[in-house]
C-alpha cells in the first residue's frame, strides 16, 4: 500500500534526507586511491551516528556494514571489507539514515582519481538519466513516465538499464510500496503503475550498465555484478512528489 506523508512526516523525511546526503558527500570526498573500502564505511557510520541519526542498511535483512560500497563492475550491494581502491576505479556509494523512524536513501558513482572517458561518460549519463526522469515525477503523472525517462536516455546512449533491480517508495520502512523501475515494463498494469500525487516519496535509482542489462549474485548472496564484466554507474536521490515541482530530499550541491 502506498503511503502519502504528511506535513510533519515530510519534515522528518527532509532530515533523515539530509543526513544521508551529508553522509554520501563525506564518503565522496574520503574516495583517494589507496583507502580501503572498509575505511569508507566506517567514516559514513560514524558521520551518521554523530548526526543523531542510526545507519539504515546496517544489519538490514542481514547486510553486515553502514553503507554499500560497489567497485566497477559491481552494481548495488557491495561490502565493504579489505578491498583497495585503485587510480581509474569507479566506486558507487549507496547510503541510507534513520531519522526519528524516517529513512534518506541515496547514492552516487564516482572517480577513483583519473578515470577513463569512457568510465566518466557512464558515471554522467547515470546521473542525468534520474533527472530525466525527475523532470515526470510530478502529480497526475503515472509512476511509468519516470521509467520510461530513465529508460529512453540510458539506452539512447547505448547502455544497458538493469532490470533486476529498482527504485522504491521509502518512509518509515527502507523498502515501501511502490516499486519505481527504470524501465517500462512490458505489462503496463494500472496497479503497478499508480497515478503520482503529492506526498509520495520515492527513491528513484537509476542502475546503468556500460554493456548489457544482465547481472548475477556473488557468493555472499548479496554483491551484484554486471554478467558480461561492464562497468556499472548507480544513481539515487528520495524525492518528494509535490503540487508543483518534485523536491529531492537527499539533495547535495557537489553531488
């Protein structure tokens, strides 16, 4: 069932937004060839924790760390752990905060110093691709004319929009109806696809692969990587549907 929030529900939201915001920022600027990616999330646990908020994804359905930390061809779902980070490295942070019962959820993929250009043109048309679809994520719209956005511009660039995965409505659970794919599914089914009105707060997240839309589990049952070893981009912010514009409450000016 889908949740429309009230006033002092979004208040809560846009703070609990903020924090992983903030938090997702301090993992970006932390990225240097050389750390580890444990070293990563522990900096993000402990910003988190020193805003008064707790980190959503630790111990979540059984993930054992603060924040997903994915590496290259790793799409979602990373665990930080003794993994170096290395100059030409895309790494993507995926962060979450609980503020006073209400969850941020947001992510980013970034350069590990230098990168390729064709590295940097995934990580860019990623991001560009949740604004294309934030542009239709207004009241009386349908739910699908964000992932036909998202959809239309990743693969009018030629990559691969993953299909196992997506986005998500979010509030006082991580995971809350409805389901926000990046693409239109092929059974356009009016109760998946629920008219937008305001109130409604989503995490829309793109997952762009440079090659295919396939991808496989690791061997720790959570890691997902790309099946033919592309790199993979992943882009996140929770967003509130408005009487106007949508309003991104997991917004940050360098991100």
């Amino acid at each position: 069932m889908i949740t429309i929030k009230s006033r002092r529900e979004i208040d809560r939201m846009r703070e609990a937004g903020r924090i992983a915001a903030a938090a997702r920022t301090v993992g970006r600027k932390a990225i240097r060839p050389g750390i580890t990616t444990d070293e990563l999330d522990r900096e993000i646990h402990q910003f988190i924790l020193s805003c008064g908020a707790t980190p959503t994804f630790l111990h979540y359905g059984g993930f054992p760390r603060s924040a997903c930390i994915s590496v290259n061809d790793e799409v979602i779902h990373g665990i930080p752990g003794k993994r170096v980070l290395h100059e030409g490295d895309i790494v993507s942070i995926d962060v979450g905060a609980t503020y006073k019962g209400y969850v941020g959820d947001c992510a980013g993929t970034f350069p590990v110093g230098e990168i390729s250009p064709e590295a940097a043109e995934l990580i860019r048309v990623t991001r560009e691709s949740f604004f294309r679809g934030l542009e239709h994520a207004r009241a009386d719209g349908r739910l699908y004319d964000i992932s036909a956005a998202v959809q239309e511009y990743a693969e009018r660039h030629g990559y691969g929009v993953v299909r196992d995965y997506v986005g998500h409505g979010v509030g006082t659970a991580l995971h809350e109806d409805p389901e926000v794919p990046n693409y239109v599914p092929e059974h356009n089914e009016h109760r998946k696809n629920p008219r937008l009105m305001p109130g409604m707060t989503l995490a829309i997240e793109p997952m762009i692969n440079a090659g295919g839309p396939a991808v496989r589990v690791l061997s720790n049952e959570w890691t997902v990587v790309t099946a033919d070893h592309s790199l993979s981009a992943h882009y996140e912010n929770t967003i509130l549907i408005t009487e106007g514009d949508p309003e991104i409450l997991t917004i940050a000016d360098d991100i």
